[in-house]
C-alpha cells in the first residue's frame, strides 16, 4: 500500500482563517467552532501572513497576561510559516513538525493556494489502526500458539 499524503490525510478539507486584526478572542472561537488547533492569518488580497495555534494562546497569551480582546492575532502569529505542498508523504511531514518543533503545518499548492493545515493529530488514524491490527495479530498468534 502507497503512504498517504498531507492532503489525503487532512482532517479539516477548508482552511479556517482570520483577518490580521481580529483578535485572539476571535482565534479561540474560532478554533473551537471549526474544532481544531490553529487558525491560518490571511490578509485583504489572501495572502498567508502567519498562523495562531493553541499552543501560541497559551504560551504568547495567556502566560504573558495579554488581553485576548485587544490583541490581534498579527501581535502574536508565526510569521509565514514553514509550508509543504499537497502531494508531501506524511512521513516527511511528520519529520518536518518534529525537526523544527511544530505540530500544524499549512499546505499550499506550487501555485500559491492555501489548502489547509496537516496537524500532527491528521497522522495518526492510520497509524493507531495499523498498530491495533498488528496487536490483535500477536493475540491471535498467541492464542493458536497455546
């Protein structure tokens, strides 16, 4: 079986995105709204500025006692974030988030349209079932083993 790629193994099929001015109250209901762990910032002309994740809430906000109702999202995005394509093996993506210490990565086609986020939660599905299937395998060799 061929390995999947970041697009076939995206959980969120449409990018969730905020202006940069709206404010990281808006970030925080907007990610639990669409249920996920990061907000692409995009601007006027749909131009990627920068990416809000829950981590950044927490550790850009909240632990610096920011007002998440006056701080907009430009005040404490990643600026253009690492990006792959849509055709990127998970594997190499899951290498990439572990090398550089992230776990969203945005996918943007060569001609520069955004088509979501791969978090690392996107790579374990298959992974899990895999291991599941394996672990049922080995009682099954045990049980027939004696």
């Amino acid at each position: 079986m061929s390995e999947r790629t970041v697009s076939q193994s995206m959980a969120q099929r449409h990018p969730v995105s905020l202006a940069p001015q709206a404010t990281i109250w808006d970030a925080a209901c907007t990610m639990t709204k669409a249920n996920c762990g990061s907000v692409l910032i995009i601007d006027g002309a749909g131009v990627m500025q920068g990416i809000v994740t829950e981590r950044d809430l927490m550790t850009r906000v909240l632990a610096k006692a920011l007002n998440p109702e006056t701080t907009t999202v430009a005040d404490v995005m990643t600026r253009s974030p690492y990006c792959v394509g849509p055709e990127t093996l998970v594997s190499d993506a899951v290498l990439i988030m572990i090398e550089r210490g992230f776990r969203h990565l945005p996918i943007v086609t060569p001609a520069g349209k955004i088509i979501g986020v791969f978090s690392v939660r996107d790579a374990l599905p298959r992974e899990i079932g895999a291991a599941v299937s394996l672990a049922e395998f080995h009682d099954q060799v045990n049980d027939a083993l004696g």
